[in-house]
C-alpha cells in the first residue's frame, strides 16, 4: 500500500514506511549532514520504544530531504532515539527551499494534529559543508530554545598539548605496560560501564550489552570499541562512534583499578594522537550537562578540555503550531 502524500507548492510530504528504505539510506549516504545514525537499521533497532513518524520531502518528484522523527502524543520530535536529526538535505539544498520544506512541515503537522515540534539540528561538525539552512528557518517560525548541552570536541588538525594531570597519568599507564588495542569484548566493556553509571549516577547505560553488539555488527566501520589491557584484563574502554568528519565518545568507562592506572587516558592518548588524528577533523567527547543543559558537570568537563577540547553545542529547539 501506497503511503499517501501532502503537497504544498511543489512539495510532497511523504510519511517514511518500510518500502522506502532503500531511499531513505541512499539519502543519508549522500547527504552533507548526513550520518550512519540516521540509517533504518540504527534507527530501527530501537523501534519498539518510538512511534516511528519520519518524513521524505520531494521537490518535483526528486527527494529533497528527510528528517527522523517520532510521535510523542500530539509533539513530532526529531526522533526520540538519537541525540540529533533535524532535517537532512542533499548538497544542492538553498535557503529559500528550505522554507519551503518547514512550510510543508507546517502544513502535515496542522493536518496530522500535531501541535509541537521539537526539532534537534545536527550539529555543524558533522556536516560536510555547511547545512543551516534548517536553522534560519526555524527562525522564521514560533520557535524557541528548549535545551542547550554542551560537550567538548577537539579540532584534530590542531590539536592542542594536553594539561598536566592527563600527562602524569600517561606516565602511569606506560610505567604499568598498559597495552592499547581495538576489542570486540563488549560485554566485559559494558559491565565495567554498567557498574561506573550505577556508582556515579544511579543509572544503567542506555544501551545493553546486546544491543551495542547488535550496532556494531550491523555498522562494523562505525561502531568500534577501544580498551585498556594490563596483562590481558580489561581495565577501560571507549566506545567510538564514527562518522565521516567526527569520532564521538559514545561510551567511555574506567574500572576502579584503571583509574589509579590512566587506563582511561592512554586509549584517549591513542585515539587522538594516533587513531584518528589524520582521517577526522573533531574528536567529540560528548556532552557535560543535565536537565536539559541547565546543569554544568564542572567536574567532567574540566577533564575533557584538559585534553584540549572545546565547547560545541548540541540544541534543542521547540516549534509551537
């Protein structure tokens, strides 16, 4: 069954469904902001926690651009799974179709009852060239600034020394032949994580062991793991997420014995100045921030931009209709 399309001007809105994949992937593969984890096979392998409502936009029959997005109630949000996704877009996207794109977002949203958007851009380092053209659009609209996280990147051509804390714990690891390896032991990985969160936070990880394992299956050259060894026992990790431009901290965890070691800094040291130093632009430790940005983790902070990272924002915006 055909699903059935809105027009506005020359645009059709077309809500995504499963004969659409093949596509929606090639989209996300050419676009300039697009990223592996806005391919179904990541977005899906949570789908039954989200009610799945991503949109295709055709300009004159020709995909124009997509965005990942579920329903919550009558609220569409850039969807609820990923951590960003606003509108993806091809590289011949100009301004003036972009408004029409969010016109269009408009008119499904009013036809649907949808009465809210939240709407989170990708963030500029992961663009191939650049792509807000989404974001003077939203300017053009009811919109406001619902969350700002702020996390910590580094800008890999010219990365800067590291501070002294993170350099005596180098010394540490190397003083205790701690050895640096790519793993595929995600499950020693997440227990250490998992007992990391529950110590500091009070929380499980948002991924199981299973399911890490499952993505990185599904996205070998994406999803890898990075450890710590002192004679064969794994003492930290880092899971890295890779896109083209950026390599992101999507899990990082230290054992309470790889702490007193630097089993954490050593992969980071390796990672930065080694890994991925000549083939990405940004390292992206992640956010510092809770409650929706409004609470600054001092703390963690401190130690990423003892790294020599700096400050990239990651927004929330919200679109009443």
């Amino acid at each position: 069954m055909t699903t059935p399309r809105e027009t506005t001007q020359n645009l059709d809105v077309l809500v995504y469904n499963p004969e659409n994949r093949a596509d929606w992937d090639k989209f996300v593969c050419c676009a300039k902001n697009g990223v592996f984890l806005f391919c179904r096979d990541y977005m899906e392998y949570h789908s039954h926690r989200f009610t799945d409502h991503s949109l295709m936009f055709y300009n004159n029959n020709k995909l124009v651009a997509l965005i990942p997005a579920s329903l919550e109630g009558s609220t569409l949000c850039s969807h609820g799974g990923l951590t960003f996704g606003g509108i993806i877009s091809a590289y011949d996207m100009k301004t003036p179709l972009m408004l029409q794109i969010f016109d269009a977002l408009s008119a499904h949203c009013h036809n649907q009852s949808i009465t809210e958007v939240v709407y989170k851009p990708t963030p500029y380092i992961y663009h191939s060239i650049p792509a807000q053209e989404d974001l003077y659009a939203l300017f053009s609209y009811n919109t406001y600034l619902a969350a700002r996280n702020v996390s910590s990147a580094i800008y890999l051509p010219h990365a800067k020394e590291f501070d002294g804390n993170r350099k005596a714990n180098l010394r540490k690891a190397k003083k205790n032949n701690l050895m640096v390896r790519q793993s595929d032991d995600f499950n020693s990985f997440m227990q250490i994580e998992e007992e990391v969160l529950i110590e500091r936070h009070g929380v499980k990880p948002v991924h199981s062991a299973k399911e890490i394992k499952l993505l990185a299956k599904r996205f070998p050259d994406n999803i890898k793991l990075f450890a710590s060894f002192k004679d064969e026992v794994m003492l930290a990790g880092i899971v890295i997420y890779e896109s083209q431009n950026v390599a992101h901290v999507q899990y990082a965890a230290n054992s309470k014995t790889g702490r007193n070691l630097g089993a954490q800094d050593i992969i980071e040291d390796y990672l930065i100045k080694e890994y991925y130093r000549e083939n990405k632009r940004y390292f992206d430790f992640g956010i510092s921030t809770e409650k929706q940005g409004t609470l600054l983790n001092a703390g963690l902070i401190q130690r990423k931009e003892n790294f020599g990272a700096s400050a990239i924002v990651y927004d929330t915006y919200k679109i009443t209709l």
